[in-house]
C-alpha cells in the first residue's frame, strides 16, 4: 500500500506562490527527509509547510536553511515566516 508521503510531497515541491524555481529546487532538495519524516501523512502544501514549522526543531540545517531563504518570498505563508524568519 503507497503512503501519503509522495503525494505530500509533490505539492511540497511544487510551492507555487512561495519561491522562486531556484528555491524550490533548494527546498524540495533540502526539505524531502524532513517531510517524509515529520509530516508523511500529510498532503496539501499548506498542512505540509505548517507541519515543517510545527517541527522547526527537528527539522535538518539545510531544510531549515532553504526555508529561511523561501520566507524571504512576499507571498510565503506566515506560518512560514515566523518559524522560519527570511535570511537571504
């Protein structure tokens, strides 16, 4: 039986209104073993990205660090934002 995992993360990947093509790639690169970790039952981009702030203290360097970057982004969700503040 597949997982929710995958399709949680495609939409995690695809981030449309929260970074650029580069930050995805950062994010999707950096992020992929935190989320299926942390959020694998999960599946829409919003709940993914709250459950990847929810877990900010677990979550790798360089997830942490792609995120940071990512919320640099004016349309990044708040969420985002306050757990991950924008270091460009």
């Amino acid at each position: 039986m597949k997982t929710a995992a995958p399709i949680g993360l495609a939409v995690l990947i695809s981030l449309p209104s929260l970074a650029t093509a580069d930050e995805r790639a950062a994010v999707r690169e950096a992020c992929k073993a935190d989320a299926q970790a942390n959020c694998s039952v999960l599946m829409s981009r919003s709940k993914i990205i709250a459950c990847l702030a929810e877990n900010a203290d677990k979550v790798s360097n360089g997830c942490a660090s792609a995120l940071k970057v990512a919320s640099c982004n004016a349309k990044a969700p708040d969420v985002l934002k306050a757990a991950f503040p924008c270091t460009p």
